[in-house]
C-alpha cells in the first residue's frame, strides 16, 4: 500500500521531509535536472485569484513531464452547486493524482483531506487567512541561498500580519528551522489574537520593530479578508507602516527583504526598497518554480 502525501501546513511535513524539499529547491535553483514524472496526472484548482502560485506550480509541472489541467472559479461546476469533495473524486476518476488548491476559505484544504478518495495527493495554494506552505518553503529556500543563518536571524514582519496565511506558515517554519527571534509589527487591529500563541514579539512601532533585523518580510492590505471599515487609508498605512529606504538604514548592513507578492507600491513598501539591492522579491517568485518542482518530485516518490 503506497502512502500518500498532502502538503496542508507546515506542521504536517517532518523534518526530513522538509530538509528535502528547501535542498532540493536550492539545488535545482543551481541548475541540477528536474526528475521526470510524465505519470503524474495534476489539476491547478484556483478558486481564488493568483499569478505567482498557479503559473510557478504550471512550469513545475511541465519541468517534470507532467500532464497539467488548470481550473479556475469561473470554468468550475462548484459554480452550479457541486461540493469540493465532488469535485476532487471527479478529478481523481479522470486520473488526476495531484491537486493544487487555492481556495478563499480559511481551512478549505484541510476539510477536503477526509473526503480525498485513495491515491490523489492534495496540496494546500494557499487558504483565506490560513495556510500557505509552499510559499513559507520558498521563501526559506530564498532566505538560505542568500546566506541566511538561521540560529542568529532576526526576522520582522511588517504589514497586515493578522490576515496574511503566508505570515502564518512563514512564522510557523522559521520558528522551526531555528530563527533566533521573529517580531511582528502593524496597525493594532491587523495582528493576530495574543490568544493565537504564536512565537513572536509584538512591536509597537516601524522604528523598533526593523532595529537591528536581518529580514523584513512585507505584507499587503488583505483588502478581501478585511471589513471594508477597517481598512487603513493606504497614503496613513504607508506614513506610520511603510516600509522605505530611511528604515533599512535601522536594520542590519545585509538586510534582505522579501514581499510574497502581489506588492502595492507605495503602499506596504516603496518603489526604492522593492527595486533596491536589499530586496529578494524576484528572487522568491524565481525559487517558486524549483520549489514546486521540488514537491513534485517529492510527491511522487511515496511508496
Ligand atoms: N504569493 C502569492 O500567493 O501570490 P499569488 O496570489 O499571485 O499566487
């Protein structure tokens, strides 16, 4: 009996795995040759918005030999009423082994593991305010093959933390790989709940919270996830949050900083620091692809 992999959170992968998956990334990064894996049968379900997700896990699959279906919101029968549950077995029944879900509610990916029918691995796009793994990967996978020390790095995240799934599986993993501290810093009704445990320290404003940082991981206005009163006028945000060249000055002389995208210029982050030499953004979006390719490939190794 094969086993059969999901990749949900970053909870649910073990060390081992997850030491392969950001080698493999990096390596194929350097240029090492995918796997081929023409057998692999996979279908890019976005029921949510995406350019970076849907078109990096669109070119993993064509490096490996992959056949590849994508479906959007729009082209979907869960517009008429079927379930996703429905949706997954149809897929399956059509010798889809693979599902990459994007979905705009918080725990959609999770839910549907139960209702998954044998042999169709299902991985988590990204969910509401949730989970987003295989961005939290890329971006480690990011951070190490720019020299990133994992046991002296000081990490902030500035932004809209609260409603970010990538702060939240970034924060789960770096913690993980041994970050020496992660901070997290934005407007007071954009932070997580202190009921929600997670291993932080909370900054109360810009200046301290980059003190002294390694990384500052931008994040937008979730606009979509946030009531519409309680968004922040954008030119407030980016007076009080906004992350610009005066602020790299406060943090550590190789300060990278990466936004998971899509970016808001002058708003989260300005132009200066999206463009500059301290900033990693074009670099994560070209590691999704290895990362991508790298979960393919681990994938379909079960058994
Ligand atoms: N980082 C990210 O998830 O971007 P997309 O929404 O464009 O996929």
């Amino acid at each position: 009996m094969h086993e059969t992999r999901h990749l949900i959170d970053i909870e649910g992968l073990d060390d081992a795995a997850l030491r392969r998956l950001l080698d493999r990334a990096q390596a194929l990064a350097g240029g090492a040759d995918p796997e081929l894996i023409p057998e692999l049968a996979i279908a890019n379900l976005f029921l949510e918005p995406s350019t970076r997700t849907r078109v990096s896990f669109e070119l993993a699959a064509r490096r490996i030999g992959a056949t590849l279906v994508t479906i959007d919101s729009g082209s979907s029968s869960i517009v008429k009423g079927e379930s996703l549950g429905d949706t997954a077995a149809t897929l399956r029944a059509m010798g889809i082994r693979a599902i990459v879900l994007r979905h705009p509610e918080t725990g959609a990916a999770a839910r549907l593991v139960p209702d998954l029918q044998p042999g169709v691995s299902l991985v988590n796009a990204g969910d509401g305010r949730g989970q987003h793994p295989t961005q939290a990967l890329l971006d480690a996978a990011t951070l190490e093959s720019a020299g990133l020390e994992w046991a002296t790095a000081r990490i902030v995240f500035l932004g809209d933390i609260r409603h970010s799934r990538v702060a939240h599986s970034d924060i789960a993993l770096f913690h993980r790989l041994g970050a020496a501290e992660i901070r997290i810093a934005g407007p007071e009704a954009l932070l997580p709940d202190p009921d929600e445990d997670l291993p932080v320290v909370r900054c109360m404003d810009r200046d301290s919270a980059v003190s002294g940082v390694d990384v500052i991981v931008c994040l937008r206005l979730q606009r979509e996830r946030i009531d519409e009163a309680g968004i922040p006028e954008p030119v407030d945000f980016h007076r009080q949050w906004g992350l610009a060249p005066e602020h790299l000055a406060l943090a550590s002389g190789r300060v990278r900083v990466l936004h998971p995208g899509p970016m808001n210029r002058g708003v989260e982050i300005a132009p200066e620091v999206a463009d500059g030499p301290n900033s990693l953004i074009l670099a994560q979006v070209h590691m999704g692809v290895h990362l991508r390719t790298a979960l393919f490939e681990w994938l379909a190794d079960a058994g």
